[in-house]
C-alpha cells in the first residue's frame, strides 16, 4: 500500500502484499477503506505479523465499525475482551454451526433458500476451485477496466495469492493406490470428498450416525456420574466421557489401518502436549509439501489449527467424517486420547502403524485441565474434583496410569511402532525430540536439511508464541463431539510446574505420592 497521506494514490503503487504498518496519517474514512480493502485481499489470513490479537486489522476493523457507527469501545470493554468477542461470535465457524443458521426452515423473506445455503466454506481463494487460470484472468481484466479511475482496487483472483491448495478426491475411488492422488499427510480440513459427478460433499451429516449406532452398546456401559462434568462410562478399560465414547467405539471396532503408506496415531492423554505434538508431527511429516522454512506464511499451519490438520480419529468418527477419513493419503496423520485398548488389534500388530504417545507432569496436566475447562465454559467441576480426578478415575481416559502403562509397555516391547515421548522433554530437547519423531516415521533429517536448519524451523513454526499468535488459533470456536470451545483454549503458558502457583506442597505431595505408589515397579517415572 502507498504511503501517501491522501487518496486518491496511483495504482501502480499499490502493493497486494499487505497493509504498510508504518506510521502514516488517514482519515478514518480512509483506514477503513484500506482495511475493508485489505481484508478483501485475505492478507489477514497469510501474513503472520498481523495476528497479534488485539492488533490485528480485524480488530482494528471492529473498532473503526464501533467508532463510526457512534458506539466506540470503552475502556472498560476493551480490557474485558469486547473486540475478540465479537469477533468470536461472528466467525464462520461460529455462526455456521448454530442450529438457526442450519439447513432446515428458511429464513424469513428467503422462502426457497434452505439458511445453511447462506454459510458454505467463507474461504479465500475458493474460486481457484472452480475457474481455469485463464477464466481467472478474464474476469480480473474486466473488473480492472471497470474500477479504474476510481481509486478503489478490487482484489484479483489469481495472480498474487495461492488459494489454500484444496484436495478434492472422489468418495468413490479406492483410497490412496491411483497415481497422481497427493501423498499425505495432508491438512485433514483441505480433504473435500466428492462424488463421481465432481460435487462437493462437505457437509457433515446432520445426525451423527455412531452415536445412534452403538446407543444400545453404550447404555448397557458401566457409568458414573458423581464427581465429573458429564455422565462417563467405562469402555475397554477406560473412563470417558460419554458423549465421547460412540467415537471410541468405532474407532475401535471400523477403524481399517492401511498397509500401503502406514498411518500414524498420535495419542496423549487430554492436556499433555496434544496440540503441540499435531503441530511438530505434521510439520516434520509432511515438510516435503509443506516446506517449514521460507515463506512460512504458506505452511498449513499459518491458517489452521493444527486440530484441523490432524483429526481425533474418534470425534471424526461422531462427526460423519468417516469418508474423509478414508480419503485422506498415505500415510495418515491421526489423533486418539483413547487408550492402547481401543487401538484396533489391527492396528497394533501392523508394522506399517506408529504411534506417538505423548505424557506430561500429571499435576501440570490437571491445571490446564482446569483452565481449559474454564474457558470453554463448560466446566461444572470443582478445583477440587478436577484435582481428585487422579485418584478417583473421573479424569478423562482414567485410571491415567493405565493409560499411560499401556502406551509405555507397548514402546518397551516394539519400540519401532510405539515412540513414547514426555512434554517436559520436548521442552527441554526440542532438537533431539523432533529428529526422533523423524526417525520413527521413517523419515529422518538429511544432513542436508539439517545444515539447512530445517528442525530449528520446525521448532519456530510450531513454538507456543507463534501458534498462539495465530489467527486460527485465537479467534473463533470449533465443535469438539459436540462441545464448542475457544480455539484459544489449546494455547496458554506452555511451561513445567505451574501447578505450584495453584496447590499446597502437601496437595502435591499427596498425588505425586499416589502416583508413586501406582508406577512402582514399572520402571516409569514422571520428569519434574
Ligand atoms: P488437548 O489434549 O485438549 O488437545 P493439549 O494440547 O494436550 O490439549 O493441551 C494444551 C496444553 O498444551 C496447554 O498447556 P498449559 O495449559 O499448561 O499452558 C498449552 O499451552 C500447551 N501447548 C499448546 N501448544 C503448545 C506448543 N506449541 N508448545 C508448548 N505447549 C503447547
């Protein structure tokens, strides 16, 4: 963008690249012209400087609206977090997943227009789906010739910016054997089933289907209420929140491994690195497509979740999304927090299978637990209960030291399929813990990349302060099984130990010593 004061500025300087953040004067007419422009231009969603929340031109975009419209934020609500709120509430996401803005009934003055026609991607780009280059370039010509003059510069179609790179495979050709299909992983939100015809497939099915499915199977479940935030039940071993467990169970019972191109699972307990872990796998598995250095404003993970790379395999299952499942290339990505149990034997005794396994500090693992319940804000449990989930088996997958045990006995015995990690190591050796992923999945760091510096891009692509900065990451909600929670929930401090800012010693003592009593002998310890 020019640096000029006042408008009208010559066309020829203005740079699609994004808003000139250095200090000029406009008028508030103007500013918001230049961000209405700039966010036409989708520079929000690919630059990474601008996502520092509260800075960010969307931010800045509400404030002006506010302003102009003679409501201006006061203070008071800026400090409460007023602009991420609205924002929040307006995301497409937010708004597509309510159940007014959902295919039945029409809205009012529409009366052949099913109101979900009215939320489909609210991606940028999307055209490059669906028109040539050449049809691309016509209709940027056409509307160049009309606005010019005017000072108003609309947003070409093609040329300066890549639409994010869209998959779309057909639901009815077998997966991953045909040539030309592109080698995984890829982000699991880019994968569009389409039918024979061409037609995009993307809606989940209204009714998740396993949850009607194995509802006679659930209710004949041991259960318990008491002490926890939803009614859990007890499958293959494990505690889990009921509304969890229909995604377990086919998972455990549909879930088919490929033997082509191997899958990988990665799986963890709630709060003990998952995030984290989806961001750095990814990043090392699919670096051939998605190279993490250079312009790491194309990486999925510049705008994604790295939820949305790599799916819960069970909440995928709850969602309908069993054919994208299926649809993705070799090797797949996943993500369980069920135990070792629920993997299907034929999972477990295929070579082509790895699982990542990552734990944390249990006592740091419970106060996240309880942050994250809290911004999610559907937390109905006590500090209190959150802290005796441990010892009473209330905590999701409980009893954890099972679960633990599980993945742990299974690296001790095929240390080739089953790579366990702990969060405080990954901390503590981010180096030596992501060569290690490579290695596992059978792609290890050339000396080459690794004079490039290639893990240390990894590390930076996948840091805490750089996700978190992230508009996916901080702004909007997503369905996990049916619960909406912040997409900011999954980032906060990231640190070792901050449970001493939350219990007593004794309160510490106390579980580390019931934990102690549980791994004695299993020749596993917690890192502090
Ligand atoms: P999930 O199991 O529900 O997906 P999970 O990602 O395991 O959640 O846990 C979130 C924790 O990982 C948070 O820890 P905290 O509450 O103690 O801060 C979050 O901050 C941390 N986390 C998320 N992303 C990263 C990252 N890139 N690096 C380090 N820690 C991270």
């Amino acid at each position: 963008m020019a640096t000029a004061a006042t408008g009208p500025v010559p066309f020829k300087d203005v740079d699609d690249d994004g808003i000139d953040f250095s200090p000029r004067v406009l008028s508030p007419k103007e500013e918001f012209a230049d961000l209405v422009a700039s966010l036409l231009r989708k520079q929000l969603f690919m630059d990474g400087r601008l996502y520092q929340l509260g800075h960010s031109p969307r931010c800045r975009l509400i404030r002006l609206l506010a302003a102009f419209v003679g409501r201006p934020f006061t203070a008071a609500e800026e400090a409460a977090g007023a602009v991420a709120s609205v924002i929040e509430l307006c995301s497409f996401d937010r708004m597509k997943g309510l159940e007014v803005n959902k295919r039945s009934g029409t809205p009012g003055g529409y009366k052949s227009i099913p109101r979900d026609a009215f939320f489909r991607k609210g991606v940028n780009g999307d055209c490059a789906n669906h028109m040539s280059p050449e049809t691309a370039a016509r209709l940027d010509g056409i509307f160049c010739d009309k606005f010019r003059g005017t000072g108003l510069a609309i947003p070409t179609t093609g040329s300066r910016h890549e639409a994010p790179q869209k998959h779309h495979i057909s639901a009815m050709s077998p997966t991953n054997t045909g040539s030309g299909k592109p080698a995984g992983p890829i982000p699991f939100k880019d994968i569009i089933i389409s039918d024979d015809d061409g037609d995009d497939n993307r809606q989940q099915q209204q009714q998740p289907p396993v949850a009607d499915e194995y509802r006679d199977v659930i209710a004949a479940l041991p259960c318990r209420l008491q002490g926890t935030p939803q009614r859990m039940r007890l499958y293959e071993g494990a505690w889990y929140r009921e509304d969890w467990v229909p995604g377990i169970i086919a998972f455990h019972r549909r879930f088919v491994p490929r033997d082509d191109g191997g899958d990988v699972i990665l799986a963890s307990l709630p709060k003990c690195g998952t995030t984290w872990l989806k961001a750095l796998a990814f990043a090392v598995a699919a670096r051939g497509a998605y190279p993490p250095a250079g312009d790491v404003q194309r990486h999925p993970l510049a705008r994604l979740s790295p939820h949305d790379c790599v799916p819960f395999v069970e909440a995928a299952y709850f969602a309908g999304e069993e054919a994208r499942l299926e649809a993705a290339p070799s090797p797949r990505l996943m993500s369980t927090h069920a135990s070792y149990s629920v993997l299907p034997a034929s999972m477990r005794e295929n070579p082509r299978c790895k699982v990542i396994y990552i734990c944390r500090q249990p006592k740091d693992m419970l106060i996240s637990y309880w942050h994250f319940m809290n911004r999610s804000k559907f937390n109905t449990m006590s500090f209190s209960d959150v802290w005796k989930s441990i010892p009473e088996s209330t905590y999701f997958g409980s009893p954890i030291w099972e679960h633990i045990l599980g993945y742990w006995n299974a690296s001790k015995m095929n240390p080739d399929r089953v790579l366990f990690l702990k969060y405080e190591d990954v901390l503590c050796d981010p180096i030596k813990n992501i060569e290690r992923i490579a290695e596992f999945i059978g792609q290890p760091f050339s000396e080459a990349e690794k004079k490039a510096g290639i893990v240390g891009s990894i590390i930076n692509l996948c840091s805490l302060q750089n996700l978190k900065a992230l508009d996916p990451n901080n702004i909007g909600f997503r369905r996990v099984v049916g619960i909406e929670v912040p997409n900011g929930s999954y980032f906060r401090k990231g640190k070792v130990g901050d449970w001493v800012n939350y219990v007593t010693p004794e309160m510490a003592e106390s579980l580390d010593k019931f934990l102690c009593d549980k791994f004695h002998g299993t020749g596993f310890a917690f890192t502090d």
